[in-house]
C-alpha cells in the first residue's frame, strides 16, 4: 500500500487546492515544499508581494489622491524600500500562517524539502539536513510553479541587473530603470516604480504591449504612464547590458544606449521542473520546463497530473486553484464540470485593468456585430468621490440578441468590478438586466448601468433606422 492517495510536489496555490480538496474527499494527502516557500511562488515572490507593493506604492505616494489635492500631494517625502517591504512582509507573513493553518486542519500533512521522482509512483524527499527519504502515492500532482526566464547573455547580480523576483529585494528606489519587457509583469513594475518617481524606459521587441487587452484601454493607459514620464521603446531589441560603476547602459541592437540606475528583465518564466527527474516517471518537459497536460490535468501518464504555471497558460493564481481542485476530483473519481470558458483577466497596473469576453478586434476579426456602452467615472458620483477622472467601463453588446460579448474595465477597482460582468455573461443575461437593475448609490458598480443605458440607446437608434 502507497504512503499516501495524493502527493503534491508545491504548496502554491494549484497545490494548496489539490491537496485540500483530496484530503476533504477523505484521502490521505500530503505536500511537499521548501520550509522557506510554503505558499509557492505566488505567496513568496510573486501575485502576493508585487500586489501588496503596489497598495503600498499607491498609499505612501498618495498617487491616486492628487486629483483632489493637487499633484504635489504625498503622503511621504521620502519614501525607502523599507517603507515599501514592510507592508509587503507583513503580509507573506500572515498569508503563510493562513496556509500553514489550513493544511493541518484538513490533515494534509506537510514536508519540508524538495522532491524528485524515483519511479511513477515514488518520489525522494530531500530535507533541509541532506537527509533523503523515500515517499509513495498512489497519484502525484506536480505544482512546482515557475521562476523568471533569464537570458544567458545577461549577467544578473540581483542588485542593478534584476529579474522580476530580485526586485523585490532591491537595496534603494532606483532614479531611473529600463524595464525589458512590455508584458503583464513588466507593466505592472513599470507603473509602480513611475510612480514612485523613478525614470522608466520600457524596450519591448512587439509594436505594443498586452495585446490581449482592448486598444481604447491600452491607449489610455499609456497616457497615463507617459504623464509619469515613462518612456517607450517598442520594436526595439536588447542586444547588450553592461554594468558600470555609475550605473547600467543598455545597448538597443538599432544602436541606442540607455542609462539607468537598474535593470529590470520580464522575459516570460521558465517552469521548475529541471530537478524534478522527470525521466524517471516516464515524463518530459518542454524547453520552457512545461509539462502538457489533457483536459483533466493528466499528464502522459494517467496518475500523474500537473497544474498551475507549470502547464503554461493562463498562469494565473485564481485559475490554478481550480486545475488543481479539478485534478485532485478526477483522481478521486468525483464528478467535476469543467472550468468555465469565462475567466476574468486582471492586470495591476496603475491603474488597474481587467476585462472578460472578446475585444472589439477579436470581434470585428470574427465578423460578430456588436455595440459598445460606455461609462466614465467622472460621470460617476463616487468617481468624483475617490478622485478618479480618468476610469472607464465598457460593455460590448450583440445587437442580435442583446447578450454582453465583452466587458472591459480601466480604473479604480477595475479587478473587482469586472466580476459583475462575468456573472451577467456567465448566466446568459442581457444588456437589460443591468438597464433594470438598482445599484448602490454612489458606487463604481453604477458604471455597469451607465454603460447599459448608453448601449441600448446605441441599439434603439439602430432600430429605428431599421425600420
């Protein structure tokens, strides 16, 4: 008989629910996991710590405040990176107590150490001492998680030249950075250290940055980056970065040399799985340390399963939770319905963005009609209240049957907003179910009636001329 029903190599989230979710269904389950990184990358150097320095940036700066009074409102003059990892510490701290906590409660039992596969079924726990012991299961979920992918010409020494998990432990607030790298993490950073009053020089190899997202959200959002004095460098290369005692240069392949204080890489993340001995489980992994998984989180071998970052897209914390509740439910043969095809996308900038459904593009690409609904929140009561001037909320609407086919959010709250629109398109609601119904006063969520009732008078002047 094995040790356990379940083993799961990772403690992030994808892990945390696999484990939990097989323990509840009364297996015997258990996690293994680095003493120092209980909660996973997520918890230790990634969604938690960037989130909580961005409230933090947010609050010493009193960024989001000036509009009310006045853009030489802060909070604190001289804000260190002491100020910012306080809060930042605070947090992991309790988080992994929370974690902690919950792992017991549910008799998940939790090692510490790493692991690595001996046969399919059997993986060698390595502890902190050097000990090793050998541990069985009757399945495995790998939840291993991803670090930074790091360019081999780049020399990294964690202090000017950095990667994203580095930057959190920076010495000092740089006076100006070269981001590299225009995607989800790399904005985000951009954003927090502009508003910190730091230069920033964002190179990206594309013509623009998260494509993904709606072309009237992303606009706006680079005005407001520019108006920070960040600069853009798109379709530009790195082809050298070299260290000097002032500071760093960057060498851009069209000749172009940038100075800056530091050097931040954000160049996609590389799965850990190269200790894992895949081999010897009968598995493999793709050069990005990826390992492909079926619709039920199987891997090529049927009581293997692999979830979160390292199956790749989307990697996002709030969608490994679910892969790996799914998991651990199809392993336990319990009946699961599959992960609904409507994920909200979150993207902490400054300001938010989060969206659900289609872009106008992906629509217009798709030859799907469509009518757009918008509101501002200066138009908004509470808009006005907080300070927000510049957010938005768009709805993007089937004429053909009045069913929202995108909702798009820029703005205070954008992440949270956005789950209204999720639950209207999620239960096959229309545009006049928010044109009916009675929202709070004064709150951002009015912003959803606004945008109906400006895309519904859109549609009625379409019927009149129909007629």
């Amino acid at each position: 008989m094995p040790d356990f029903d379940m083993l799961v190599l990772g403690s992030g989230p994808g892990g945390q629910k696999a484990a939990i979710a097989a323990a509840k269904l009364g297996r015997r389950a258990a996690v293994i996991d680095r003493p120092d990184m209980v909660g996973g990358v997520s918890l230790h150097t990634g969604t938690i710590p960037s989130k909580t320095l961005r409230e933090a940036v947010l609050y010493l700066t009193g960024l989001t405040q000036r509009d009310l009074y006045g853009q030489s409102y802060r909070l604190k003059e001289d804000i260190t990176v002491a100020d910012l990892t306080a809060r930042t510490q605070h947090v992991v701290g309790r988080e992994t107590d929370v974690i902690r906590s919950q792992l017991s409660r549910n008799n998940v039992q939790l090692f510490s150490g790493t692991g690595r596969f001996v046969d399919p079924h059997t993986v060698a726990l390595r502890e902190a001492g050097g000990q090793e012991r050998r541990i069985s299961a009757e399945h495995v979920v790998i939840a291993t998680g991803t670090r930074p992918a790091r360019p081999d010409s780049v020399e990294f020494d964690g202090r000017t030249i950095l990667d994203s998990d580095n930057v959190l432990t920076i010495e000092r607030v740089p006076r100006s950075m070269v981001i590299v790298g225009a995607g989800v993490i790399g904005m985000e950073y951009a954003s927090m250290f502009a508003a910190l009053g730091s230069k920033v020089t964002v190179v990206e190899k594309r013509a623009g940055m998260l494509d993904m997202c709606d072309v009237e959200v992303i606009e706006s959002l680079k005005y407001h980056l520019r108006d920070l004095a960040v600069t853009f460098r798109f379709g530009e290369t790195v082809a050298a970065v070299e260290r000097h005692p002032r500071g760093t240069l960057t060498v851009l392949a069209s000749g172009k040399k940038i100075p800056a204080d530091a050097v931040m890489y954000s160049a996609g993340r590389q799965g850990l799985t190269d200790e894992l001995d895949l081999e010897k489980a009968g598995l493999a992994a793709d050069p990005r340390g990826r390992i492909e998984v079926d619709e039920h989180y199987r891997t090529a071998v049927p009581h293997i399963y692999a979830v979160g970052d390292v199956i790749g897209f989307p990697a996002l914390a709030a969608t490994s939770m679910e892969q790996g509740r799914a998991a651990a439910y199809h392993a336990c043969g319990e009946p699961v319905a599959r992960m609904h095809h409507l994920q909200p996308i979150g993207i902490y900038t400054i300001p938010e963005i989060s969206f659900v459904g289609r872009t106008e593009d992906q629509l217009t690409e798709d030859s799907v009609p469509f009518e757009v609904g918008i509101a501002r929140y200066r138009e908004l009561a509470r808009g006005q209240i907080i300070g927000d001037a510049h957010g938005m909320l768009k709805l993007l609407v089937s004429p053909v049957d009045r069913t929202l086919l995108g909702v798009h959010c820029f703005g205070s709250g954008a992440t949270e907003l956005i789950h209204i629109g999720q639950s209207v398109m999620g239960c096959g609601g229309t545009v006049d179910y928010l044109v009916d119904a009675v929202f709070n006063y004064p709150t951002l969520a009015e912003s959803y009636k606004v945008a109906a009732l400006d895309a519904t008078n859109r549609l009625r002047q379409l019927d009149r001329i129909g007629d």
